[in-house]
C-alpha cells in the first residue's frame, strides 16, 4: 500500500506525527491516496482536501500502519483505539483530528 508523507517510516509515521501510537493513515476522499496526516496532504498535495460526509462512514479509508489493515471509516471509530487484526494501540489523539478527514 502506498502511503505519502513527509519523512515517512515504517509504520506510516511522519515529521508531524511520530510518536508510538501515531501509525495510521488516511485515505483522503479528493484524491483516493493515503497520507499520514492532513498537514503532509497540505504539503505535498496539489489541491484543498475534502472531508468524508457522515454517509460514507463504510468507505474503507485508514490504514494500520502496523499490519497494513484496511478498515472502514465507521470501523475505525468503533475501534476503541485498537487495530482490530493485529491489535496495536492506535493513538487516541486523533480523535481530536476526525473533523478534518470524517464529517459529521
């Protein structure tokens, strides 16, 4: 799966993002590409980027960074911060970033 981003790892971790936790990637909607966050987007990108609407929470568009599982937007949120194949913390912090990938 390709993943883009700004000083990329292993894991899809990022310059913006690094910590342990920080290890998944966003599909985002105005371009069908994986980013590890929206301010790599912002950077790389050659356009605005589009917010999911609240209707297409079975999109697959996030990306465990650990095991390269794919789930669905609405699996994610239910996910209680927890990949649900491999089962690697994800960071509960980006919940705090929803509004900027997962309309409402």
């Amino acid at each position: 799966m390709i993943v883009k981003g700004l000083d990329l790892d292993t894991h899809t971790r990022c310059r913006h993002y690094a910590t342990q936790r920080d290890f998944i990637a966003i599909k985002f909607k105005c371009c069908d590409t994986y980013f590890a966050c929206f301010e790599c987007h912002e950077e790389i990108a050659d356009h605005p980027s589009l917010v999911w609407n609240k209707e297409e929470r079975n999109t697959t568009a996030v990306l465990c960074g650990s095991c390269s599982h794919q789930l669905t937007i609405q699996e994610y949120m239910d996910s209680k911060n927890y990949c649900p194949k491999c089962h690697s913390a994800f960071n509960p912090g980006c919940q705090n970033h929803y509004f900027l990938y997962f309309g409402s």
